[in-house]
C-alpha cells in the first residue's frame, strides 16, 4: 500500500463512526415516523428514499469536486451536514420537517465516493479488493453497532437515539480535522462550477452505463443489486414487530447481525478469497446466495430458525458482493477520474436506494409483505445475468484490459 497503515486505519475509524450514528436510526426510523407523525409504510418508504435521492444526486458532485481540491475538505464538509441533520431529525415537529432532514442528511451520505476515492489513492491496484473491503467493514460494523445502541438507546425515548447520531458524526468530523491526511497529491483551488451539479443531472452522465463498457455494467449490477436490498429498508422493522413480534432491540439485533457478517467477510476474508477464487467465483456465488435469501425470507415466518439462517446466506451474498464489484470497477477506471467514476457509481447506488424504499413500502401495503422481497430477489437474478455476459466479454477483451489497465480479472 502506497501510505501505509495508517492512512487506512484514519479513515475506516471516520468513517466507522460517522456510520455508527448511521446505523442508529435505521432500525428506529420506521417505528418512530409510525408513532410520531402517522407515517404509513408507503410514506415510510419516501422518508427513507429522500435520504438516498439527495445523495445520489450530490454523491458524483461531491466526487468530482474532491478530484480537485481533496478528500479531507469534502468528507469534513460531509460530517458536518450529517451532524446538522440528525438534530433537525431529533426534534421535528410534524412529517416534513422530518423529511428535509432525511433529504439534508443524504447530501453529507455523498462523502462515501470521498472515501471511497481515498481508498483508491492509498492503495495499489493489487490490494484494492481488500482496500474497499475496509470501506465494508465500516459499514458492516456500523451496522452492527449502530443498530445495536439505537435499538438500546430507544428505550429511553427515541430523542436520545437521534441525538447520539448526531454526536457520532460531530466526532468524526473532528477526527478527520485532527489526524486524516490528504491523500490527493495534485490539489487546485476551491471552485464552484455550475458543471457540477448540472452535470450529475444529465443522463449523459449516466450514459456509460448503457453504453456497453465494462464498467457501466458492474455499475448497473450495483445499481440493481442496491434497489433489491433498499426493497426491505423500511419493511424489515415493520415486518419483524408485525409479524415476528421482535421488540426495537431485537430488531436492532438482526442488523447486528447482518453487520457482524459483513465485518467478517470483508475486513477479514474478502482478499484471502478473491486471491483464491478470483473476482468472478465471488461476484457470481454472492449474487446467488442474496437472491436464494431474500425468496425464501418471507415463506419462513413460521419459523425462526430458518428467518435467521436465510438472514444469514443474504448477509455473506452481499459482503461478497459489495466491495467486489466497487474493487473491479476501480481496476478499470484510470487514476485521475476514480473520484467521479466511483461517485457516479456511488448515485446508482443512491438512485437504488431511492427507488427500493418506495417499491418496497408499497409492495407491503398493498401487495402484502412477501412482495418486497420476492421483487428483491428476482431483481437480483436479473444481476447474475448481466454479470455472467460481462465477465464473458472481459475474458475476449483479457489482452486489451491488460494493456490499458495493468490488470487481469479472473
């Protein structure tokens, strides 16, 4: 690794403890918008999908204005924001206010392309599996410790969870003014162009995606795989007091899980198994496994044994998943634009989020609550097929990606 330890160690602790306060709210967010606004599941699933429309729309802006004057000014700027946010949330009077403060915080959710860009810079090609892997782990063990505190913490009344969020991002933000170094060596001064923000609304910006590329691929995938999982964002809680009968805390604890899943496989095992098995094998096993969880999620309510063992296969999918497809998308994309690329590949990813929640909450209101996750799953065996073509082409094209990129996907 070009920096060392340390530069790693800065930034999966800021960025660990800006998803702690995170992961505090998910499993309150749709409970308390129930009990303190008269939120319904449908309007449950915008409040959740505001946070993700905002960031996809300023993920690529924040990303390319890093490619310019750093990442340490964006993920702070970031930090603050996300911190402002969670107190407009703790003390919202009515519905709307509480959705501008879900839409303030999606904004400071775009720092993720920042940090994933100084992933990028600190890290050789070869060791970039296991460099967005770390990226994972934060958010693995934000979701196990977040989730776990909110759930805690809500005992006490649901202000105290959405304060602590606040403090969590407020602390990261002084870590990162205090110890994170710039990892961008050619800097330029602030500049605000109407390019970026305009330009993260055009579909042109998008258009690589369609295009046929490698990379657009991997990123409609991410996209795709994204919307099957937002699809149970806000109808897992639901869901499990519902028809589970868990309590805030037990909910808090299949985050917990979920997180500590992801904790494993991708701080730990993730490049020991890609040098083993190849980006591929993993990818396509990944896929497999989420798909095969999330289908039979919902005929298991009966029983718990197996709501948890299907919890569990969807869980190492998708720690699978994740930072393979963010490690192979920053193989084939050139040095001086992995902000912008990964920040675009960060807003389909928001875009997901927007439009999941939404079809998710719908589907379980109208549809009834199996529906979310059966669309999950055949969205996601929609992915497998695209990812089996675009490893096909990969491998017709080994020479050429060679020669451009100095890397070999297998």
């Amino acid at each position: 690794m070009k920096k060392g330890f340390s530069s790693i160690a800065i930034i999966f602790l800021v960025v660990l403890i800006d998803l702690i306060g995170f992961g505090i709210i998910i499993p309150i967010l749709p409970r308390y918008s129930e009990t303190h606004f008269g939120a319904n599941e449908f309007q449950i699933g915008i409040l959740i999908a505001s946070f993700s429309f905002f960031q996809f729309l300023f993920s690529p802006v924040l990303g390319r204005i890093s490619d310019r004057i750093g990442r340490k000014p964006v993920i702070s700027f970031a930090l603050i924001i996300s911190s402002i946010s969670y107190l407009i949330f703790a003390f919202a009077p009515n519905y709307w206010i509480a959705l501008l403060s879900r839409s303030i915080a999606g904004i400071g959710g775009g720092s993720i392309s920042a940090a994933q860009a100084y992933i990028a810079d600190v890290t050789d090609k070869s060791e970039r599996t296991k460099g967005m892997g770390i990226i994972g782990t934060a958010f693995g063990l934000g979701f196990v410790l977040g989730p776990f505190i909110g759930g805690i913490l809500a005992s006490y009344g649901y202000i105290v969870p959405n304060l602590s969020a606040s403090g969590f991002s407020l602390l990261a933000f002084i870590l990162t003014q205090f110890f994170l170094q710039e990892s961008l060596k050619t800097k330029s001064t602030l500049t605000f162009e109407s390019q970026d923000f305009t330009k993260s609304l055009r579909l042109s910006r998008y258009s690589h995606i369609f295009s046929g590329n490698f990379v657009g691929k991997f990123s409609l995938i991410f996209f795709i795989i994204t919307f099957s999982i937002a699809n149970t964002y806000g109808v897992i809680p639901i869901f499990a007091y519902r028809y589970l009968h868990f309590t805030d805390r037990e909910i808090g604890y299949v985050y917990a899980v979920i997180g500590i899943i992801g904790v494993i496989f991708q701080g730990y095992l993730i490049g020991k198994l890609t040098k083993i098995f190849g980006e591929k094998r993993l990818l396509l096993s990944g896929i497999i496994l989420l798909a095969s969880g999330l289908a039979f999620i919902p005929l298991s309510i009966s029983n718990v044994f197996l709501i948890w063992l299907f919890i569990i296969l969807m869980s190492i999918g998708l720690a699978f998943i994740n930072p393979t497809i963010l490690s192979l998308i920053s193989k084939l994309t050139s040095p001086e634009k992995q902000g912008e690329v990964l920040g675009v590949n960060q807003s389909m990813g928001s875009l997901g989020r927007v439009l999941g929640p939404v079809w998710g909450g719908f589907a379980f209101n109208v549809l009834g609550y199996q529906f979310p996750f059966w669309t999950a799953s055949i969205f996601t065996i929609l992915s497998l097929y695209l990812a089996v073509e675009n490893f096909r082409k990969i491998g017709l094209n080994k020479s050429e990606i060679i020669e451009k990129y100095g890397v070999q996907i297998r």
